[in-house]
C-alpha cells in the first residue's frame, strides 16, 4: 500500500511541475479578438481578450503566452483530441 501511495504522489509532482512550462491557453476561444500589435510580416503578436492583453505564442516563445487559436486566431497548432500515451520526445 506504501509503494501505491508513492507512485501516486510521485505521478501528481511530476503533472503537477511540468504544467508550469507549458503554454497558457486561457480556457477561451475567442470570437474575435482585438489585434493590439502586429509583427513586420502583419502577423498578430498581441491581443487583447475581455480587456487583458496577451502575447501570441510565435517559435521561440511558448511561455507566458496564449495559443493563436485559443485567442482566436486562425493559424497555430490545434490541440490534440486524445492521449497518445507518452511526450512526442518519448515516441520513436
């Protein structure tokens, strides 16, 4: 029973610590949002949703930003709708 107990708290550190790198989504799927900054090629790099700016997540930069489609842009990764059972660093 103390070996379960373990393995469950060391499951729950490990989901817990790693979703703090990940991209902020913001639970939203905006209609339309406001374009508050566009980059030299007239791509949104920030806008603004019920009021709060956010940064579009671009390469280089997936932290502390919001998904282009979960702001309601239409271009950038679509999130999978299932498991595929381990990181795609982990597949072969």
């Amino acid at each position: 029973m103390k070996k379960f107990f373990l393995a469950v708290v060391a499951v729950g550190v490990t989901m817990t610590s790693g979703s703090f790198a990940m991209a902020n989504h913001h639970g939203t799927d905006a209609k339309s949002p406001e374009i508050v900054e566009r980059n030299a090629r007239g791509v949104a790099t920030k806008v603004k949703i019920e009021g709060k700016v956010y940064a579009v997540c671009m390469d280089g930069m997936t932290d502390g930003c919001i998904n282009p489609r979960a702001a309601g842009l239409k271009w950038g990764n679509r999130p999978l709708d299932y498991w595929p059972g381990k990181p795609a660093s982990q597949m072969d």
